[in-house]
C-alpha cells in the first residue's frame, strides 16, 4: 500500500485489469520535463518527495534548463543524495551539472541523518526534498542540516521555524526545529536540527480568513555595522506605523561569514507570515527595506492568510493530507508548477480559483 496516505486510487485505477496493471503503473518511469513552469529545483525537490512517498519512479530531464548554471547545482545533488538515503533508492545521474536524473525508491527509513551542502546552497530547500516522506516514516528521525540558512532565493529558518512547521503541527505532525548557527550567503556554514516523530496521518487544513494581525520587525547583521539593521528597522517603522518596541536589532555571532537579514513577521490567528529582504552589496539599506514593506504592504491589503511563498509550500502536505482549502494572492509560477508536478504523481484534484483581483482560492481534494 502506497505511503501516502491521505490519497487514494480512483475506482479505474484500483480495478483496472487486475494486479499486474498496478505493478506496471507503480514500477514505470513518470516521464518529467524540468524546464516546464518556473523551470527551477523546485521541480526536482517535489518530485523527489512524491516519489518516495508514493513509491513511483521518475525521470527528470532538462534540470534547471533556464538557469544561468543549469542541471544540477550541490544543493540539488544534496537533496538527491539525501533521498537516496532517506527511501533506499537507486539512482542514475546524480552528479553535478547533470541535466537528466532517474530515481527508484524502495522504502522509507527513518533515523539520524546528517544533510550537508557544503556550500551556501539553502539546506532548508534540501529538507523540502525528504520532509513529507518522513512525516509519514514508520520511525522517528532526527536530522542535522548544513548549509545556508539565511540565503536569496530561498525560505529562511525562521520561515521554517515560524510559518511552516506551526501550520505541520496543526495537521497532526510532530515536529520541532532548531537552529545552532546561522549561515548567510556566500559563506555558508549554518546548521539546524529537525526532529520528527511518527504521526500516522495528517488532518486537512482549512485557511479562509486572517483576522487582526501583530506586525513586528527584525534586522539581522553578521560581521556587518549594526547601523546597517537600524537604518532598515527605521524605514519598517515609518512605512508600517510600528513602535519602537516592534522592531529590534540584532547582531549575529554564531555566523561563519557576514550577512545581512530584515524579516517582518505578521501574526494573526490564522498564520505567522514571515516576509524577507536581503542586504546585498550596492544595495542601501533603506532599499532593503523598502522591498520588505512593499512585499509585506501587499500581502496586508491582499486580506487573506496565506502568502504567495507560504502557498507554494502548503501545497503538498495538504495533498499527504487528502484535502484542505486557503486563500492566497495571485499563485506564483512555483505554486502552479507544484501542483501540476503533484497530480503527474497521483489522481488529485488541485483547484486555483480567482475569487477577486488579489484574491485566490486554492481547493485539495474533494469536498472543501
């Protein structure tokens, strides 16, 4: 029986013509383009996670096609390996710079890993990559991550450790998060711990309204001038209206390079959305932040409780789930590739509705 719990066969597929269809269907290739949507590891990282959790093999070709470096970066091949060892599979072209990738899994074990990008690549995208497939392992784990924690182009930590898991334990998951070290872009070097227990299965999520929200605000520096954090906490508080006491610096010592992070949370019954910029060279602070708000400004007017990024991630445990519903923005390109790379796994209906000019409402399974 297929680890994924929360879906289930359609009357065809579980009659078809007897067993021997079922294992032709489970034991076959699903055939994947990785330039198709957003054409990003995105893909890879979900397909991965369907894979094992379904047992179905794939095979990826054209990885990070449109990339400025193509195929497969470490982070990528870290995710990969970290599958391998995760659901006892076998594989054919993990390496670096590899375009084309097939994956056969066996079965989900669960245990002490260690994770390790060796670079500044996000490892919280690595954990994306095996997170579902132990949700629903036999076994606790506990894994030890090691990379980039706070790096452009990817969900930070504290999106982890604030948005997504909170909303995981509400579905029933057992799960806790730490960090030990930060690690910034281009050094790397950071580290968090993930442990998880079994949790059977997962409860659907329902996510219609927001509520009143609490704004607050945070400017990160590593082996950088604090000015830098208090010129961008400023801009926060004149264009959000915060008090002085919603914002805070502070300066990052368990960092093995400099870096620079402004987060702004935004708590409501619903959900804690984090929004982030990040300092770059040539950049000033006060753009910084105003990137930030602007990000935030539009999620506020926007009314509902899921963000754009946050939607992206919800998708595919709600499908491990068998269901839910929320209201997000305008789905990105890596929300609808997401789900289009789910329902190539499995028989599930995803529906994105425009509900009014900012508003959208995403449907899981049946019934909601």
């Amino acid at each position: 029986m297929s680890p994924f719990v929360g879906l289930k066969w359609t009357e065809r597929e579980r009659a078809g013509v007897g067993p021997r269809a079922h294992r032709e269907k489970m034991t076959a290739f699903i055939q994947i383009d990785g330039s198709q949507g957003e054409g990003g590891g995105q893909i890879l990282r979900s397909a991965l996670a369907l894979s094992l959790v379904t047992g179905r093999p794939f095979r990826i070709t054209s990885i990070r096609a449109s990339r400025q470096k193509p195929g497969l970066l470490r982070q990528h091949l870290t995710a990969v390996q970290a599958a391998v060892a995760i659901g006892g599979a076998r594989v054919a072209g993990a390496e670096l710079g590899s375009a084309t990738l097939e994956f056969t899994p066996a079965r989900i074990e669960g245990g002490e890993y260690r994770l390790a990008v060796g670079t500044a690549g996000s490892a919280t995208l690595v954990l994306q990559a095996v997170l579902p497939a132990l949700l629903v392992a036999g076994a606790s784990s506990r894994l030890t991550l090691e990379g980039g924690t706070h790096n452009p182009s990817a969900p930070p930590f504290d999106f982890l450790a604030r948005t997504f898991v909170p909303l995981l334990r509400r579905m029933g998951a057992q799960i806790d998060v730490a960090l030990d070290a930060h690690g910034f872009y281009p050094a790397g070097g950071g580290r968090f711990t993930v442990a998880i227990a079994p949790a059977g299965r997962l409860s659907p999520l329902v996510l219609l309204e927001r509520g009143d929200v609490t704004i607050r605000a945070r400017g990160l520096v590593a082996s950088l001038p604090e000015k830098i954090a208090k010129r961008e906490v400023q801009v926060v508080r004149r264009r959000l209206g915060l008090e002085h006491a919603d914002c805070r610096v502070e300066c990052v010592e368990t960092s093995a390079g400099p870096g620079n992070v402004l987060m702004i949370e935004i708590a409501s019954p619903a959900v804690t959305e984090v929004v982030t910029a990040f300092g770059m060279k040539g950049v000033t602070s006060e753009r910084v932040a105003e990137q930030a708000c602007d990000e935030a400004v539009a999620y506020l007017d926007a009314g509902v409780p899921v963000g754009s990024h946050l939607a992206d991630q919800l998708l595919l445990p709600m499908a491990l789930a068998g269901g839910g519903v929320f209201r997000t923005m305008k789905p990105t390109a890596h929300t609808i590739t997401n789900a289009e790379v789910i329902q190539r796994f499995v028989d599930f209906p995803i529906a994105i509705e425009q509900e009014q000019d900012a508003v959208y409402r995403v449907v899981m399974g049946q019934g909601h």
